[in-house]
C-alpha cells in the first residue's frame, strides 16, 4: 500500500469530488468514505462513482489504517453533511493524531463552535482550520479557511492549488466558518429576492415560462445582473418536466427545506446587533412556506392578490422590475460585509473586507459582476464602512432606488407578498434617516419600568417623574 499525501475523510458527493481534484493536482489521496459499508457489505465507491475509475485515489476501509499511510505532517480533509458527522470523526481524530499534524473541517458548523475546537486542538498541539466550503470541489471551490494561522501556513499550498491560488485566510478562531454562514444567508436572500421579482412579472404582465426564460437570460447578459445564481434561476424557468410536459416551475412545491444552520444568521446578527433585515426575512419566508396548510386554509378567507399592468406599460413595468432587482441585489450585499465587518471588530479577526469580497467573487455561489464592482470599492478604502456612505456606490445606486419604491407600492397595492424586497426599502429608508421616531420607545420605556432616557441635549441618563405634570426630570447622579 503506497503512501498518501493528504487524506479526506467525507459522507457526501463533495468529499468525493474534492478526492477527485486532489488526485487530477498530483496528490496522493486516501479517501475514506464511512457510507460505503451498505447492508453490512463493503462497496466500493467506484462501484458507484464512475469518475473513481480513473483515479489513483486509495480507498481506505478504517482510519487506522487511513493514519498510517500518511505521509507525517499529517493532512486530514473533513467534509460532512452536518455537524454531527464532524463532531464524530474529530473526536476519533483528535485521540488519533500526533502534534503538528493538520486538520481542514470543512463541515457545516456554527463559528462558535469551530472557536472551541481550534482552542482543543491547539492544546495538543495539533493545527486545525474551520474551513468554509462552497462552489465546485471537482474544479475551484471557494474556501473561507478560519482557525489556526500556523495551520493555514503549513497547509497553504494544497490549499492554493485546490481553489487556483484563491485562497484567503480570514481569520483565527471561528471566523472562517462565520465568513461562510453569510455567504449562505446572501445566497438564500438574492435567490428569494429574484424569485420574489418573477412573481410580480407573471402577476402584472401573465407572461410565459418561455417569455421569462428569455428575459432572465436577456438580464443575465447585461453588466448589472449578470450572476452565477441568476443563471441557474433563468435555466430552471426554462426546463419541462418529461413526464407530464409542464413547467417544471409549476409542479415543483413551494415547501422550501431548512435546518438548523437556518437560524445561524440571524442569532449572529443579533449577538452583535447588526441590522440585516434582508438576511434574516429570506429565512422567515423559508418558515413560512412550513406553514402550507395554514396558508391554504387562509387563502379561503382573504382576497387574493391582483396586479393589472396595460400592455403600453409592459416595458416600463419589466425595466421597472430590473433595477429594482439591482438595488435589492445590491443592498443585500451591502448587509452581508457589514455583519462581517462588525464581527471582525468585535472578535478581533482584523478582517480586510475586501479580500473577502474577492474570496466571494472566485468560485462562490454569490459571484457576479455586481460583486466584482463591489470588490473594488471595499479595497479602495483603508477601513471598512458602509458603502450606503461611500460616494461611488451612491453615484451609481441611487437611480434604482425609484424603481424599488415603484415596485414594493405596485406590489403592497395588489397584495401581492416581496417580503425581502419590502425589507431591502425598509433597511434603506431607515438608515437614510438621521432622526427616527424612536425617541418615544425610551420615554415608554422609562414610563412603565423606570429605566431613564437619554436626550440629544445632555449628556447622562434621565427620569422623569410621571406622576408629577409639574416636575421635570433629574440626573441619574440626582436620582440616587
């Protein structure tokens, strides 16, 4: 039995994918997939990988054996479909592995958790990445590497090669991990977000699957849209299903799945009180598409939705709709780096915002020009802000923000549900607001439980004494 460079321990099509494209780079590759024990029978993941065949690829039926062709320092890829899986394989790892090898656990997993493992690992001396996982594992995956630096460094080569000299360290700790997360919650948002505009199209103008098809297609092809995610949206609208020669659009349910990583986005921005309305509404709709028989039943008692568009406004109807899909996919951006950034400021991570834009922009489900664009203006600045404050985003931008106002009225008029879109108007009203009627919920507030207020006139906090029309209100210095 030869000896092997690096090992990647999976359960899923991607572990055995990424085994492939460690072998095409001249690696020497043991992989160990704990799926193929079957009804108590070894079966060979060639038997049912055909792309297996031609590989020199090592197959190996337990991890001790596993461990002992490799070569030392050890390198260990863990991909997985959840966290438990990884948790499991660690645990055996962990027992297994020498000081100074490497582990690379690309598993789904909550930042927090991958902090506490790279702290685990370190005091046995063993280097470990949480490492974001996304895009392609057969060609140029988009890895979000977090954790050790030293484990990064001693790994970096491989990890260069498998993402064609794209990758970016992000950070110690969990921050990999926190990197991917967002990336997820965008992808959910811009799918929901473009979903959300082919409704009002075929609400307003009735149009076709096949007339959609085109007119994605047609979007795709411009600079402003044009997008990975996009893409594969305008192939969809356009597939038929053999069986029954419909749509598959049509017969496809509306029940869209989630899991725990679900709620991962929106736990994390609120730790950090980061507002990112868009992100979070995406996972709402996903909740709410649970909801099929209450929504059904509902559907009986409410008037449904109705959104007449005349055909000498078809064109301005659909030009309407694409900005507003530009602005929206543009804001939704927006919310994501600035969760990022204000993670890495309160973490630590020292993040360069840009870079992650650029990891983002190479192999990644988010790609698109748009985010090309937005690389540019995150690298040009020293420190991170909000690009709703930066002259070259707003120079561009703001043209689009009638056409989102126009669609949302069009769409809340008809009755006709853009949860994300709605949020993307309210986010962008919101923070264009130098003073919110917020003030009353601190009045309310020390009104009910006496808790103070402050003023924009003074400094300090306040009380007032409700009881007393007479009276003003007095220092916290006074209270006492």
């Amino acid at each position: 039995m030869k000896r092997c460079d690096v090992a990647v321990i999976t359960n899923n099509s991607s572990g055995i994918n990424l085994a492939i494209n460690l072998d095409r780079k001249e690696y020497h590759v043991a992989l160990y997939d704990v799926d193929i024990v079957i009804d108590g029978k070894v079966t060979t993941v060639k038997d049912q990988n055909t792309r297996l065949i031609s590989t020199d690829i090592q197959q190996i039926y337990d991890l001790s054996t596993l461990l002992l062709i490799l070569d030392d320092p050890k390198i260990v890829f863990i991909i997985g479909d959840n966290n438990v899986f990884a948790e499991q394989m660690l645990s055996v790892l962990k027992e297994r592995l020498d000081a100074g090898d490497i582990v690379i656990d690309c598993c789904n997993t909550y930042y927090e958790d991958t902090a506490n493992r790279t702290r685990s690992f370190e005091q046995m001396g063993i280097l470990y990445l949480g490492t974001g996982l996304v895009g392609d594992t057969l060609k140029q995956p988009c890895l979000m590497p977090g954790g050790s630096y030293s484990a990064y460094m001693a790994s970096i080569d491989i990890l260069q090669d498998l993402s064609d000299k794209h990758c970016t360290y992000m950070g110690p700790d969990g921050a990999g991990q926190f990197v991917k997360m967002v990336h997820d919650a965008i992808e959910w948002s811009i799918l929901q977000l473009i979903s959300e505009h082919i409704g009002v199209l075929r609400a307003g103008l009735d149009l076709e699957y096949e007339e959609l098809h085109y007119l994605l297609c047609d979007w795709n092809s411009k600079e402003t849209l044009n997008s990975y995610l996009l893409d594969v949206v305008a192939d969809i609208i356009g597939r038929y299903d053999f069986e029954s020669r419909r749509p598959l659009i049509d017969i496809a349910s509306d029940v869209v799945g989630f899991d725990l990583s679900s709620s991962w986005i929106g736990k994390s921005a609120m730790l950090l009180a980061v507002p990112i309305p868009t992100l979070t509404e995406a996972i709402n709709v996903r909740f709410l598409t649970y909801m099929k028989g209450e929504r059904q039943a509902i559907s009986n008692f409410l008037p449904s939705f109705s959104i007449k568009v005349s055909g000498n406004e078809s064109q301005s109807y659909i030009s309407r709709a694409e900005s507003s899909l530009y602005i929206c996919l543009s804001l939704t951006y927006v919310q994501g780096f600035d969760l990022i950034a204000k993670a890495s400021d309160m973490y630590g991570w020292q993040m360069n915002i840009g870079d992650v834009a650029q990891a983002f922009s190479n192999g990644s489900y988010i790609k698109s020009r748009m985010l090309n664009r937005i690389v540019n203006l995150l690298k040009k600045n020293r420190s991170y802000k909000n690009l709703l404050m930066d002259s070259d985003y707003l120079r561009v931008s703001t043209s689009h923000f009638p056409s989102l106002r126009r669609m949302v009225a069009t769409a809340a008029e008809g009755g006709y549900p853009m949860p994300c879109t709605f949020a993307c108007l309210s986010y962008l009203d919101t923070v264009a607001q130098s003073k919110l009627p917020t003030g009353i919920i601190q009045l309310a507030s020390d009104y009910i439980n006496g808790s103070g207020y402050e003023r924009i006139d003074k400094d300090g906090v306040f009380y007032a004494d409700w009881h007393d029309p007479n009276s003003g209100t007095r220092s916290i210095k006074s209270r006492t």
